[in-house]
C-alpha cells in the first residue's frame, strides 16, 4: 500500500465508490447536466493533419486466424498499416440517429459512451510520414503532429526496423461528469477495453502488441506531451482544457525479430523539439471536482518498476471455431446491448469455447498483451447453456487463485467439474439452480443480467493485489477490461451480443456466496445473450472518407 493513512489509500477510495444497496449507491452528480455533457472527441490545434486511408474493408483476416501465431502475413509498417490499425481499434465504427439527435459508437466500448481515452502514436520516419509523435483524430481518421525532433536521425535510431509506440491517456472528466465518484473505475475498465482492442488490431495486421507496463506515469506524461509547456503549446493557460492523464505505452512490432522498444532515450529527446498544437477545450461550463476520486488518482500514480519475465508455458491448444467470420466485421459490428430476448441459448460448445478464450496462453491474442500473471477470475452465472446446469461456476484463470479461493469458500460448494468439459478449462461448479434473480439484483437490478445465456462477475483478490502497489489498482480494472473486450468479440462470433455492467451491488455477489470479508471484491460484470433491436434508431457510416 501507499500509505496507511485513512481516506488516503487507494482501498479506501474502493470501499468508498461501492454500490451498497438501492438506497446507497455512490456519491455522484445528482442529475444530468446535459448542458455541460464533455465533447467526446479531443482536438489540437493548430497543427499539421495526416489522413489516414480507411483499410477495414480491404482486410481478408479471418477472427480466428487472430488466435494462430504467424498465420497472418504482416503488413508494412506504413500510414496505411496505422490507419488500419487504428481503424480497427481507436475509430469510430458507425453513427446513431434518432428524431435528429447523432452520436457515435466506437471500436471499443466506453461508460456510457463517453469515452475517456486519447491515442498518441509515437513512430519514426515511414512512408507518407515524417517522424514524430502524433495525436489520433478519431473524428476525422487523422494524425495531428504534434512533436517533431530536433534531431530526426538521433530520434529515428531510437526505434528498431518494424517497431513504434503507441500512448493511452485519458480524460477522466468526461466519465466525472457522469458518474461521479465511481468513474475512476470505469475509466480504467475503459482503458482496458481499449487496449484490447489495440491488441486485437494489430494481430488482424500480423503485428505482435505488448504492454509496457514498466514504464512510469512521470515517463509517459512527458513523452505523449500531457503537461505544460508541451501539452499547451501556445500558451493560453492549463486552466481552459481539460487534464489528461498517462496511463499505459504499448509497444507493437511489425517484424519477427526480439522487441527492443527504448522508451528513455524518446523521452530524453521529447525535450529538446518543438511541441506544436493546444487542446480543445471540451466543457461549455465548469467542472465539478471530486476530492476523493483526485485522491485516487494521485495514490495511484504509477512509479518505474522492473520489467516481468515474458515468457510463459504455451498452455493446450485453443478450441477453435470451424468457421470464421472477418475479423475487421466483427470487431467493427461490436455493439454493447441494451435489453436483451430472455430466450436464446448457447450450446455447450459454444459456452466452452468462450470459457476456453479467457485463459492465457503465450502469443495468442489478447493476452499476449498483459504481461503480469492472470488477478481477474470469473464467476459465471449460467441461465441458459445447453448442457450446462443452471447455476454459479467459477473459472479460475491461475492456480494459485484456485487454492485461496478454496480455502476461503463457503463449504456449501460443490467443487465439481461439469460433464464434458476438457481437462485444460478449470471451470468449477459452485451452486446448482435457477440464478437469475441473483444476477439480476446483484448489477442494480438490471434484467439484463437474467434475460442473457449467462452473465460474469469478475473478482479479484483486492488485499493482495494492492500489496504491489496503489498503481496496480488500475491493472486490474485494465484486466478486466480486457476481458470485456474479449467477452464482446467471442459474443458476436457466436452470434450473440454482449454488454459490460459497471453498475453493480459491490458486496451483493460475494455476500450471497459466504465470501465476504475473505477480500475478493467484483470489479465488473458481463452479461452475453441476445439484444433486442431498436427498430427506431437509423445506423449511419463510420466515415465518407475516400478509401486511400
């Protein structure tokens, strides 16, 4: 931990942003200020704009080829591989109208739709690009150059053939302005989504994503340009844009050598070029401030620390699916859904195949991307899988997860494993029995928690992860996400949708179980089945942009 100060440690500001009952949700705004709703798409002006072509539609990578290791041919690392790559990951994936009101839907789902996140490429000198660290656009499918070198050639010997960076930060008052205290969770569970979907792009490229998780807030903050003088260029005063905060660099590699990926000597050289550009204010009014989550933020700030041993045991193949849609149309179809049939079933493979997707495995899409042993499991409220009993399983993705959790559990447990499932998925049956009233009542009464094919609850040991540290807070939210994101996509290959629920009775879940006060906490939860559709609402194209 930080600091054992109360009210100053990152545990506190958990305990503080639950949901405890109907009566006792979180502090938040009171109301919706729409007024004041935070424009979702940052800006920088002025400064130089490269177009970047749109690739999707062009792409013949198979969603299951994502899953095989060097199956897909990689493509240059030029404007039109960004492109694609942020086009499948960052970009807009279509428009919504209704009774003349539009909004936009992305590649990767965000609370509420408000979308926190912010990309920055850092590249050296390609095809179509000069060197430089670049702002994404995602109104406009564009970068805004806003770093260039002093030096041109020392910045590009800082990159090794076929590599580049890309930045997340991300602007909490969007979420704020919401949620209130709560949303430096949802925050990250965003950051988390969009990582994947980061990872999921770049392995439909033949590109390898990973995680740099060793690299300090400080670092980043000074290499993405998040502070003054770089982050307002033009000197109008911090006070008219919003704060954006560091908070991961993912290193993406184009060709099959070992990853170098120096991130210092970028950094040193951030210092000596010319920053270009300030942001655009996204607020008409005043932002409100929220102490405890500001706290938060601060205590969980993260340091430099030392890099994690990459390699890990291959793990038994994957199960794969017979057929296989696009990947780029399924990820772009990603849709969360609102309500959702209360009829429709999973078969038993199915439900397995997803369950099978969740475990890590060594260079296989999306967890090549985290580096850290899996802290996120999964309780699994089955309603309707063909073959699999009604009823609350756990999936554990580590051993070591499995034992405390054992030991822990209420005697009541089963313990057993349901019939026909492999030896390489630790899917444990918990409880026996109709658990739709649970799930629906645990996720703020939500039906659609009941109405899917099943929903999860993702848990963690909160006590000791955050002996590693307050920043680790956020890692778990990020895992979490990224288990989302792949909840979304395997979802849709299995002709289903899916929708993440951050409004939750934290202690609901683990009270019923007899696990409360054992220190697992839910951080999120999932439900997949079948969403209605709103007949009413017209879906527009993501861009007219001319195909480069």
């Amino acid at each position: 931990m930080v600091t054992k100060k109360k009210g100053q440690t990152v545990d506190h500001y958990h305990e503080t942003s639950k949901h405890h009952h109907p009566h006792g949700y979180a502090a938040g705004p009171g109301y919706t200020d729409w007024e004041n709703q935070p424009d979702s798409f940052r800006t920088y002006h002025p400064v130089t704009r490269v177009a970047l072509p749109l690739m999707a539609d062009g792409m013949p990578t198979g969603y299951e080829q994502l899953f095989v290791p060097g199956s897909v041919q990689s493509l240059p690392l030029d404007r039109h591989g960004l492109g694609g790559l942020l086009e499948l990951s960052l970009a807009i994936s279509a428009w919504k109208e209704y009774l003349g009101e539009r909004w936009s839907l992305r590649c990767h789902p965000a609370s509420g739709n408000l979308h926190p996140m912010e990309g920055y490429l850092v590249v050296p000198t390609l095809a179509g690009l000069a060197g430089g660290i670049y702002h994404y656009n995602a109104m406009e499918h564009c970068l805004e150059r806003r770093f260039i070198p002093a030096d041109g050639a020392a910045w590009d010997r800082c990159f090794a053939p076929g590599e580049f960076f890309l930045g997340l930060s991300m602007i909490p008052w969007r979420v704020t302005w919401r949620y209130g205290v709560r949303s430096w969770r949802y925050c990250n569970l965003d950051a988390g989504h969009a990582l994947a979907a980061v990872g999921y792009a770049a392995a439909a490229l033949g590109w390898r994503a990973r995680l740099l998780s060793y690299v300090a807030d400080g670092c980043l903050e000074n290499l993405l340009g998040l502070r003054a003088p770089a982050f307002d260029a033009m000197g109008r005063g911090m006070g008219e844009a919003e704060r954006e905060e560091p908070v991961m660099l993912v290193g993406i590699a184009c060709l099959p050598q070992e990853e170098k990926w120096q991130v210092e000597p970028l950094v040193q050289l951030a210092k000596q070029g010319s920053w270009q550009g300030y942001p655009n204010r996204l607020t008409p009014g005043e932002w409100r401030s929220w102490p405890l989550l500001e706290e938060a933020i601060r205590k969980s700030r993260k340091p430099a620390t030392l890099r994690y041993a990459r390699e890990r045991p291959a793990g038994p193949p994957l199960l794969m699916r017979g057929e296989s849609p696009l990947a780029s149309r399924l990820i772009r179809q990603r849709r969360s859904g609102q309500s959702y049939d209360g009829r429709a079933t999973l078969g038993r493979e199915g439900f397995l195949r997803i369950m099978d997707r969740a475990l890590v495995r060594n260079r296989v899409v999306p967890w090549d991307l985290l580096p850290w042993r899996a802290q996120v499991h999964m309780l699994v409220l089955v309603h309707r899988c063909e073959g699999i009993a009604s009823g609350v399983y756990l999936l554990t993705r580590d051993g070591e997860g499995l034992q405390r959790f054992r030991q822990q559990s209420n005697p009541v447990f089963s313990w057993s494993i349901p019939a026909g499932t492999p030896d390489s998925i630790p899917l444990y049956t918990l409880l026996v029995g109709d658990c739709r009233k649970l799930a629906a009542s645990s996720a703020c009464h939500q039906e659609m928690a009941a109405d899917g094919v099943f929903t999860v609850a993702m848990v963690v040991d909160m006590k000791g992860a955050l002996q590693q540290g307050g920043w680790n807070y956020r890692a778990l939210h990020w895992e979490a996400g990224v288990l989302g994101q792949m909840l979304y996509l395997e979802a849709e290959a299995e002709g289903l949708n899916g929708t993440g629920i951050g409004c939750f009775f934290d202690d609901l879940l683990t009270e019923r179980l007899g696990l409360l006060g054992q220190g697992w906490q839910v951080i999120y939860q999932f439900t997949v089945g079948r969403a209605l559709v709103d007949n009413r609402l017209t879906t527009l194209p993501a861009y007219t942009l001319p195909v480069d």
